[in-house]
C-alpha cells in the first residue's frame, strides 16, 4: 500500500513547512526573553525582540505558503501569550491563533499544532518547574484545555511537544538553556512529567477533537563510530544511539523511561499510562554526528567527543553541520521499529548563500521517498523553516528560510529552494535532474562546549 516510484509523492503524502511561534512572532515576553536579557545567548546582546513580525503578518506569510503549494503547515502556540501570568488567559491572543488556524483551514492547508515548541511563560519554572513535584503536567493540561476549547475540531493533527530530548538535554543537561540547572536526576524527573503531560494533553484534545491525531516531533540524530574499528568508540555510540534517539518514543510505546549513558548513572521512571499513546511520530532530521570515545584519555572537557565531519564531500552547513541526507533514510528505518506512522516533522539547514538548501530539499525528501518505496509507512515532509527565524542561542545569524527575511525592512524574499519546493508541489514528483549543489568549503564543528 505504501510503495510507489520513487521520486513520485504519493497522494495520500503531506509536503509542507514548518515553524515555531517565539521564532518567528515577535514581541514575546517569556522564559526566553528573560534568558536574553541576563546575556546568555552567545552573543549577550542579541535579542529576539520583533523577530519577523509574525503576528502582525501571518496572512501575507500563509499566503507565501499557499505561493510555494503547500499542503500542511505546522506551527506552535506560545503558552507565555495565552497565559501570561497564571490562571489568567488571554482571549485576544487565543482568538489570533484562532483565526490563523482557520485561514490556514480556508487554504487547504493543514494545520499540526504544537503547544510546546522550548519556551515557557516567564512565571513557569519558579511556579511549577517541570523537575519538581509541583503540578507541571496539571498546569500544561489546563493551557491546552483552554486552547482546545477554543480550536475545537479544526486541527486533527498535534505535534504537542517540540523535541523533548534536545529541550532536555539543553535545560538540565548541559544548561545553556532555561531553567539552565545542569543535573541528571533533575533531567529525568523533567522527562517524567513531560511524558506524563503529553499524556494528559493527549486525552485534552481527543475529547475536544475526537479524530485527532497526537504525537511529538522528535530530534533524530545519525550517530556514526569515529573509528569504526575502535570498540570503544563503536559500544559508546551504540549507547548515545539508544538514549538519545530511543529514550523518548520507548516510553510512549512501552511506558518505560530510563534517562542516561553510562552504566551506573542512569535514572529509571515507570510511566504506565504512556504506553501507546503515540498516533504518530514526527521525526525532525538535520545531521549526521561522529563520536569518539577514550576512556584514559580527556579531550578538552570531555571524555566522549561528539563532532560534525564532511566524511562523504556533501559539504557542512553555515552552522558546520555535516549535510549528510543517507542518515534520514537510516533513521526512518531505524524508528519505523514503533509501528506508527511517521511524518518528517522538521528537516532544513542554515544557508546564508541560497547555494545548498534546493539540493539539500531534493536529496532528503528522495530519502523519505525511499524509505516509503522500502515500506515505511511515512506520511508527510515538512521543511525547517517557511522564513528565516531567531535560531535560539544563535540568535538571528544562521538562515533557516525558504524565505529569506530582511530583519530591517521585514521584507521576504524566496530562495531557489522555494522555486524548487513550488515545483516539487506542483507537479507531485521530484525533477530527474538534481539542482546544482554550489558547495563552500565550511568548517566541521564540535557538538559539545569546549570540545578540542
Ligand atoms: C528546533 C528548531 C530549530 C531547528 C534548527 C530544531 O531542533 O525544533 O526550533 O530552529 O532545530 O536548529
């Protein structure tokens, strides 16, 4: 039922984009704009301030998307601007992504919502942190509540969290983001009563949209053995594999959550009631990463480097990504082992020079292709990003966009990957020829702080 040619989008197949709110909005008050103003961004001046004016401007950029041909549009509703301090909800804000729901509706463009894209209102983590035991699952479910009696039935489809793991990894992990605590017990208790909120969202918005379909997106990264002869290295990737792409969907299918790398440190959490509560899985794909492992010996801070390399010549991103579009298909292989539909719920690259990112599109989506040809049930692609956006610690410096934006005049203007993405769309098939892939020398980067 899934196999058809390759190169060809099958009908029943959504292609798409993607973005989140406090990227792309504007005007913000939330966890994030205070993290800014205490500098902790790498550059402490930068500031998200007015972003792409969004909010003002959602109908132009929806009709940029309905431009290009897409089919589905995913995006994320800020809790901080539905409920800004708490128990009180702000019915202006709720009404505009109301209204922007329904005008993607009205456009036959598909509407996936996602109600927690990283940030959190400013009062949240000294109310309710999602580590303690303080009622974070309840007071998340209480913001869908409110949002789902607003939407009703006119969203069926919810990526309700954004990348549990990297928001995990980056808030109590190595705390570069807020609440910035570097603590593994804290880290899975947090991943505890993140799984147990998408539970309850989950039954939210089935009682407020009976059909709806829930999952999360889900950072996969391709991780590859530096030494592919060093045991070492190879048994550590094995486990970073295992934890960091499998830790999160395990749960939502097995109800077992167990957080951590090396043996002995590792924190286990029953959560019976997430036991196959996933309807699907989106996978957000960017990279592919490198690890080595030496247990005698420190590089730099660390025992395990973990770094981008151009290993096959396909060139690294402005960001020094390793651009490596085989990975998607391993890993859509590899999680298919869920049995549940997938959706490519992010994948793109930063690419200040429009010279990657059209032939970037065409090799990861002939990957999903393939993948569905080799029977994965993959239901959509959805391109990171629609615009140009605030890219977290790098502020507005990488260049997401399909869309380029001018920050000072707000002006969009397309790149060739829109032209493709338009064609692609338009004509339901990949074209024979690859578009031309005019790669710069980049520099590969380390993935971890202070690595060599
Ligand atoms: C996140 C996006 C981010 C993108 C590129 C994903 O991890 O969901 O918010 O902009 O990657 O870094």
């Amino acid at each position: 039922m899934y196999r058809t040619p390759v190169g060809v989008l099958p009908d029943d197949f959504f292609f798409g984009c993607a973005t989140s709110a406090y990227q792309i909005e504007g005007g913000i008050e939330n966890d994030w704009a205070e993290w800014e103003r205490q500098g902790r961004l790498h550059d402490s001046h930068a500031r998200c301030g007015p972003a792409t004016q969004h909010w003002e401007r959602f109908v132009e950029d929806f009709d940029r998307l309905e431009e290009i041909g897409a089919d589905a549009y995913r995006f994320s509703i800020e809790w901080a601007r539905v409920e800004p301090s708490p128990g009180r909800f702000d019915e202006v804000a709720i009404q505009r992504y109301v209204r922007m729901t329904e005008d993607l509706v009205r456009r036959k463009i598909r509407p996936i919502i996602t109600f927690l894209h990283f940030t959190h209102p400013p009062w949240f983590h000294t109310t309710c942190p999602w580590h303690a035991d303080q009622g974070a699952p309840d007071r998340f479910a209480l913001f869908v509540r409110r949002m789902m009696q607003a939407l009703e039935e006119r969203c069926q489809f919810f990526t309700v969290v954004n990348e549990p793991m990297v928001w995990l990894l980056g808030a109590y992990g190595v705390g570069v983001i807020p609440p910035g605590i570097k603590n593994l017990r804290f880290l899975a208790l947090a991943a505890a009563n993140l799984m147990r909120a998408y539970v309850r969202a989950r039954h939210i918005i089935r009682a407020y949209a009976p059909d709806a379909r829930c999952g999360i997106a889900h950072n996969v990264v391709r991780f590859a053995p530096d030494r592919s002869a060093s045991p070492t290295d190879r048994w550590i990737t094995h486990a970073v594999h295992h934890f960091y792409n499998h830790a999160i969907p395990e749960v939502l299918t097995h109800g077992h959550l167990s957080v951590g790398i090396l043996p002995g440190n590792t924190y286990k959490h029953e959560i019976p009631e997430a036991r196959g509560s996933l309807d699907f899985l989106g996978i957000n794909y960017y990279s592919r990463i490198h690890i080595r492992f030496d247990p005698f010996r420190r590089m730099g801070k660390h025992r395990i480097w973990a770094f981008y390399d151009d290993r096959e010549g396909q060139g690294v991103t402005d960001l020094g990504w390793e651009i490596h579009p085989r990975g998607l298909l391993s890993m859509l292989l590899d999680m298919s082992r869920y049995d549940v539909p997938l959706v490519v719920t992010e994948n793109g690259l930063d690419d200040r020079d429009d010279t990657r990112r059209a032939r970037y599109l065409y090799d990861h989506l002939q990957s999903v292709l393939e993948a569905r040809r080799r029977g994965v049930d993959i239901r959509g692609y959805l391109h990171w990003s629609l615009l140009d956006n605030f890219e977290w610690l790098d502020a507005f410096e990488p260049r997401f966009g399909l869309f380029r934006v001018d920050y000072a005049s707000q002006e969009r203007t397309a790149t060739k990957a829109a032209q493709l993405f338009k064609t692609i769309a338009n004509t339901r098939m990949l074209p024979d020829k690859p578009p031309r892939m005019d790669r710069r020398p980049g520099e590969p980067k380390g993935v971890l702080p202070d690595a060599p």
